[in-house]
C-alpha cells in the first residue's frame, strides 16, 4: 500500500501544474454538487417531520371564468367542517386562516406579533409539533384559547410556563392553553400564535360560512390509503357546486396537493421547484465541465506517459486491464477531489445561504447527501475516464512506440471537448449581461409615481392618532416633507374582490382595491385625469387605473359606474402611468378609494416622505414613533427597497446564473492553461524544427496563441444564437423589454479573448523561446 501511495505521489510531481488543475476543476465542480444536493435534500425535507405526512393534502382550487383564470381559492371553511363527514376517504380535517401582525398586550406589554393563525382545534392532533406545556389534543378546545410557541412565550411573558395567563389580541381576551417548541425551520407553516377558528365568528361570521371565494383560508384533508385523489377531487368539485350558488356560473378545478409538494410547489407556484431545477442544472453542467476539462488533461498526461502502456503490453497487458488501471488512477483523483470538495462545501455554507436567500444545513449523517456523493463519484470517474481509457489503450506497443500514440493529443474529439466547454461559458456570459441589462432598464424606468424618500411602516395600534401625529411632526421637522397613509404600499396587493360591468354583471375579474388618504395623489405626484380626491365620498366615487377601466370596457370611463363587490361604484378619475411592476403585474386593475384618518380602524401603512435617503431618517422616524408608543417597535424602511423585490425571483435566478458563468469560465479557462501547458511539452520537437528551419520567436508564440484562439472564435459563434434564444425567453416575462443591440456580444467576444489571451500568454512566450539544441541534440 505505501509503495502504491509513494508510485501516486511521484507520478503526480511529474506534472505538478496539469495535475493540480485537474483537482482543481474536479474539486469546484463537484463543490457544487454537493452545495446543490444538501440546498435540495433540506427543501425536499419540509414538513416530513409530520408523523402523516404522506397522508396529508392540501386541497387548492383554481376558478376559470371564460376561459381565464381568475384567481386560486381554497375550500371555505364550512367545507372543513362538511367534507369529511360526507366523503368516507376523508379520515379528518383542518383548517388554517393566516392574519396580519397585529398588537398582541399582556398588562401594560405590547409587542406587535407576526405568524399569528386561526386553526381548528384539532390542529395539533392533525399536524405534529412538540409540546412544551399543554395537552396537544384539547388545547384549543375553548374558543378563547391561544397556544403560542418558545420564542413569543420569552418575548411577551419571559418565561415558559405560562399556562393559564392571558393575553389582549384586538380586543379580546385569550387564555394561553399551551405552549411549543419553535416551529422546525423546514415547514412550510411559519407560525408563532394559535387560536380557535371560531374565534372570528367575532370579526366576520360569513367567513365560516364559506364553502368557495375565501383565500384566506387553508384547507388540509388528511385521507386514507390508496384513495384515488383525481376521483376524489372531482367529487370535491361536485359538492361546492352542488352548496355554493354563485360557483355555478365559472369552472372550477380542483387540486389535492401532497403536504410533501407544499412547500415547492406552494399553492401551485412552482418557483421553488423551478430553482432547485435550474440550480441543480447548473451544478450538473459546471461538473460535466469540469470532468471534459479532466479528461483532456489526462489524455495528454497519458500521452506523455505512453512508454508505460506500451511496457504493460509488453508483458502481456490486455485492454481491459490497461482500462482498468487508468480506471482506478481516475478514481483516485476524483475521491481526492471529493474529499476536498467536501472540505470546501463545509466552509461555503454559509456564504451559500446568504448568497441564494436559503437556510441550508451540512449534514454529515444524511444518507441521501452520501447517496448523491455516490452517484457523483461514480459518474465523475464513468465521464472523465472513459474517452481516455477506450482510446488510448487501444494502441498497440508499435503504435505508442512509433510516436503514432502522440496524435491522439490532436484528436477531434478533444478539440471539440474544448469548444464545447466555451461555448457553455460564452452563452453563460451573454445571457448574463442579457439579464443585468433588462433588470438595470427596468429598475430605471419611471413607474409614475414618485418613490424617492419614502419611509413607510406599517400601524397595528391606533393608526389615526399615528398618522395624525406624524402629520403635526412634519410641520416642526425639517427633514419630513410630507406624510400620508393607505391600505397598503404601491407594491402590496392584499384587498381582491370582484368586479364587473354595469351592462355585464356575470363578466366578473378579480380588482386590488386600495384604500388610501386624501393627499395620496399629491404625495407620489401621481397624474390623475378627472377629479382628485377631496376627502371621503358616501357616493362611493373612487379612481381606477387604466387597466381597470379597460376592462371594463369604458372607453370614456370618467363618471361611468361599475359593480365592485356587489355595490355600485362611481369613476370620478383615473390613473394613467402608475405601472407597479413591469412583469405580469403592469395589467392589474387597481381601483383607489379615499378614507379619512377618523375611520382607520385597521391596519394600515404610513408613508412618510423625508429629504434624503439615510439610516439617520429611518432613526429619526423610529425615535418620533417612540415618542409616541415608547413601549412598541416599529420597523421602518425604504419604499425604494419594496420596489427593488418585486424582481427579486429575476435577480435570484440572474445570481444563480451569474455563479454558474464564474465557475464555468474559471474551468474552461485553468483547462486551457493545463492544456497550453501540455502542448508545449508535446509539441518542443515540432518547435524545435521550426526554429532549425528558420522560425522566429514571434512566429512560434503566434503559432502556438492560434491553435487556442481558434477553438474561442468557433466556440463564440456557436454560443451567440443558443445565448439569443435563452435571452428572448428570460424578456418575454417582460412587458418592457430592452433594446440589447450588439453591445453585449462585442463586449463578451472581447473579455473571452483578453482573458484567453492572458491564459496563454506564458505558455506561448515559453514555446518561442524553446532552445533547438537542447530538445534535437538526442534525435
């Protein structure tokens, strides 16, 4: 064994350079693998910690108007309580209703808490989460129960024992039944407080009346073994028919979706799912880079060692043992890479989760992540080896003998290894530049409102003393300009409700309905045509977008009605050139309703506009704000930042792809530079003629900058139409598209060449300087 180990360790130091950027690339391209399989295995993970996950669906509902869809809803909760009773196949239900953060007290102690549900009370016999305090089965018995988790028990009480103490949720006294570990970070439920669904009966008892038109909800049937889910899915369908008048009139389409899909494929948005895909493509490609950049290497190392092979036919080597032995040479190095790559992974996880926004955990004892190492060594091994040891122990001893064994190290198919390799990386690099030119276009293009300087928060307690506060302040402080308020930011979209023509009652379309102040208009100097607001109007006189009268087919909107949520609506003016989001969202319908300050009586945000955007404004804000409630955070931020992450999910994929590009071209580029390398030492008789017959230097060192130049021209106008192609795909989720021209192309044909330029340089000026002499003197 040591002698084994001790012929390895030679053989490496013989060519220290190609072999150590053999590693090199192996170690970066399987460093991805691992960091993509452990991102993978922790999103596939959610909500398995549950003891029936595998039993558990939740059921979605998609409503088709015309043929168009108009929104996705969940079952009402009155089908919660119908369903299981009606439907043998249904074991159990329960049901989940997610609410605002809002102001939570215990005696003079407030805090403004998030993650708060309203659930059934046997929704912690359903799911599965351990107790600290309190029996899981009859916790939520009582309608005024509460349970709440480690953190909020700490935040609000201190301690965690607090059983039997109560705390004020809007108004209403709630006696904390139980209490619970912290919610495992791989659910796809994020909750912090618990409470009785019956419990809104006191906010709106419609609500549990619901079988159909209530998003709000989430449904969860929990069904037993072998049920045909798309049979009982259409039952489903038939029965909110057969109960819910007003669903007769669309098409619905029922879904039961895995709790083991939830979290990827959440409420039938597949991003998740889409960015593992793509990542884990990626990764593939960056090692199938890596292994084509090995494997050319070591044909030209074998080459170099040719005189080896031909002793081991000598001796009566057959080619399965010569295949064999480049085999177990090839594996070597890749479970040294891996070993490496493992080391690295480790290191990186951290910068990896900031990097692509995930919560991901090196774990050692998951047999899943040594599952996939597995398969990557064995398929790192199976590609890299394979070209060499088919071909190369192919040749006979008269063959390697002749010199007619160095030839191979010109073979097509290792020029095509290395074009290809660049044009992954060149397509890479221009749809890079593709995607940060669209996103710096539309990140400066004018939405129509003015969002500079706006500091926005959101007011769970008392919002018209806020607001009016906050307005008197701006009076005295001469870094606040303005202030108003609304339902939401121009960003958020949480008010739907139906809408539909006065002529055309049934042609009905989902419309954000945003409430807001006065002076909403003016703040964001917004163009209005038509009257502007002047306070609160009982006539219900409102302004809409033009997507919203363009649907409702007004060609002269102004004074026009139309239906929203059931009553009569007046247009007293509209907005033009408000555009929220320049992907699928430029078309929403919005209308805008005034509400005055006295009648704020739930959530809403306040916009403060100050002189400039800094951390000392946003302290500023928070220290008016503490004058006010000392007791009670707030946490302010830019209205500019909410405007940046509505393409957050464009700018995650331009970063997972912008990775890729890096990794890719710092492959293509150390194989080039072992390859220019190799070449040197393969090609010193051939200079060596060269320069006997006349050469000069200039003439070696362009001869030699050529035979690697001209696979980077080839490999630039194979990746031009496939970057093209990807490119138009990434615009066509644009309604404003940038005018790309010919900038980007001649910008990446350049940066390739300078850099392979640069990579062989050295290689090149060494092959000019080759001495005759010393290289023909044993000829």
């Amino acid at each position: 064994m040591k002698r084994k180990i001790t012929r390895f360790i030679d053989d490496f130091k013989r060519d220290l350079l190609s072999n150590s950027i053999s590693i090199l690339g192996l170690t970066i391209g399987l460093t991805t693998v691992i960091l993509t399989s452990c991102w993978a295995i922790y999103e596939n993970s959610y909500d398995r910690f549950n003891e029936d996950y595998h039993k558990i669906y939740c059921v979605n509902i998609r409503v088709l108007h015309k043929g168009k869809e108009m929104q996705d809803h969940t079952l009402g909760s009155a089908y919660y309580l119908e369903a299981p009773k009606m439907m043998p196949e249904i074991e159990s239900a329960a049901m989940v209703c997610e609410r605002n953060a809002t102001l939570v007290s215990y005696g003079n102690k407030k805090v403004v808490q998030d993650g708060i549900v309203a659930v059934s009370s046997n929704f912690f016999s359903f799911f599965t989460y351990p107790f600290l305090y309190g029996d899981p089965c009859s916790c939520l018995e009582k309608i005024n129960q509460v349970v709440i988790d480690r953190n909020t028990a700490i935040k609000i009480f201190g301690v965690l024992d607090v059983i039997g103490k109560h705390i004020e949720y809007h108004g209403h006294r709630l006696q904390v039944s139980g209490v619970i570990e912290n919610m495992p970070r791989n659910s796809h439920l994020r909750a912090h407080m618990f409470f009785n669904r019956k419990t809104l009966y006191k906010f709106n008892p419609n609500w549990l009346d619901s079988w159909l038109y209530n998003d709000m909800f989430a449904t969860y049937f929990k069904l037993s073994d072998k049920v045909d889910k798309d049979k009982l899915a259409t039952k489903l369908a038939t029965e909110v028919y057969a109960h819910c008048e007003g669903a007769k009139a669309f098409k619905l389409e029922v879904f039961l979706q895995s709790l083991r899909v939830q979290h990827l494929y959440n409420n039938m948005d597949s991003s998740v799912a889409k960015q593992i895909y793509t990542l884990s493509l990626l990764s593939l490609i960056i090692l199938i880079i890596a292994c084509v950049n090995f494997s050319n290497v070591f044909i030209s190392i074998s080459i170099l060692d040719g005189k080896k092979v031909a002793l081991y036919k000598l001796y009566g080597a057959s080619r399965g043992h010569i295949m064999y032995l480049y085999f177990k040479k090839v594996l070597v190095y890749v479970v040294l890479s891996t070993a490496m790559a493992l080391c690295v992974a480790y290191h990186l996880i951290p910068l990896f989760n900031e990097l692509f926004h995930v919560e991901v955990a090196f774990q050692f004892g998951n047999y899943r992540l040594w599952g996939l190492l597995v398969i990557a060594i064995l398929f790192t091994t199976s590609v890299s080896v394979l070209y060499p040891a088919l071909w190369l122990s192919n040749y006979s001893i008269i063959d390697i003998l002749s010199g007619r064994f160095r030839k191979v190290g010109k073979s097509v198919l290792q020029y095509i290894f290395m074009i290809l390799q660049f044009v992954i990386s060149i397509a890479f690099m221009i749809y890079v530049m593709g995607m940060e030119c669209q996103l710096d276009f539309i990140a400066g293009r004018d939405v129509g409102l003015n969002k500079d300087n706006v500091i926005h928060f959101k007011v769970a307690n008392k919002p018209t003393r806020c607001y009016e506060y906050f307005l008197q302040t701006a009076k005295s402080n001469d870094h606040i300009k303005e202030v108003c308020f609304a339902s939401t930011i121009p960003t958020s979209f949480i008010r739907g409700n139906m809408a539909s023509p006065i002529t055309d009652k049934e042609n009905q379309f989902l419309v954000e309905e945003k409430r807001v102040s006065e002076n909403y208009m003016d703040f964001f100097e917004i163009e209005v045509v038509g009257q502007r607001f002047t306070g609160s109007t009982p006539d219900r006189s409102v302004m809409v977008n033009a997507s919203l009268a363009q649907k409702l087919n007004l060609k002269d909107p102004l004074k026009k009605q139309f239906f929203f949520g059931g009553s009569k609506y007046t247009i007293q003016g509209v907005v033009e050139s408000v555009h929220y989001n320049f992907t699928d969202r430029i078309q929403y319908p919005v209308l805008y309703s005034p509400v005055d300050p006295s009648e704020i009586k739930e959530h809403f945000s306040i916009m403060i506009r100050v002189d400039e955007e800094s951390k000392e404004n946003l302290q500023l804000v928070n220290t008016i704000w503490h004058q006010l409630e000392p007791n009670l955070d707030i946490y302010p931020s830019y209205l500019s930042d909410s405007f940046g992450r509505l393409y957050q999910s464009q700018k995650d994929q331009k970063r997972m792809f912008t990775t890729a590009m890096v990794f890719a071209f710092l492959l293509s580029i150390l194989g080039m530079f072992a390859m220019a390398n190799l070449s040197v030492v393969m090609r010193q008789r051939e200079f060596a003629i060269r320069r006997v017959n006349g050469a000069t230097s200039k003439q070696i060192f362009l001869l030699q900058w050529f035979t690697f130049m001209k696979p980077i021209i080839i490999s630039f106008v194979i990746a031009l139409p496939i970057a093209y192609f990807f490119i138009e795909r990434f615009l066509e989720g644009f309604a404003l598209k940038v005018d790309l021209g010919v900038g980007i192309y001649i910008i990446t044909a350049l940066i390739v060449l300078f850099v392979a330029f640069m990579t062989v340089l050295y290689q090149g000026i060494k092959a000019s300087k080759t001495n005759p002499i010393e290289i023909l003197r044993y000829e």
